[in-house]
C-alpha cells in the first residue's frame, strides 16, 4: 500500500506483502479491518477489539490538511 511506512524492526513478524493477503483473502469486511487497522495504526488488541461503529469517524484530514467525508 503506497503512503505507508511500516515499522521497521518486525524480525519474525509478518512482511507487508504477507499482511495485504491477509487483507486479500478475508471473507467478510470486518475481518479484513481486523488486519488492517492495526497494521496500519499500531493499535493494540485491546484497543482494536474497544472500537465500534458509532466511534469511527468518516471525516479525515489528508496530508495537505483538507478535510474529506467519505
């Protein structure tokens, strides 16, 4: 995925290239998030299992500082 930078020391975790299969070869949405935001985020599981619908927003700032609904 082009704009993100993983962590770099990850020796015996998965590679980006494994983790975006993961993503791939989920069967559901939520699945596919379940890898997805933490990769990304670095969120913990405890943090990650706490979110639900009505705490996600679906406005977000880009880079350049323009905010975008989606």
């Amino acid at each position: 995925m082009p704009g993100i930078t993983p962590i770099k020391d990850l020796k015996g975790y998965l590679e980006p290239e494994q983790v975006e299969r993961l993503i791939v070869v989920a069967t559901n949405p939520r699945d596919a998030l379940l890898v997805r935001i933490p990769w990304r985020t670095g969120i913990r599981v405890s943090e990650l299992i706490g979110i639900n619908v009505s705490g996600v927003s679906h406005h977000w700032t880009s880079p350049g500082g323009h905010t975008m609904a989606r």
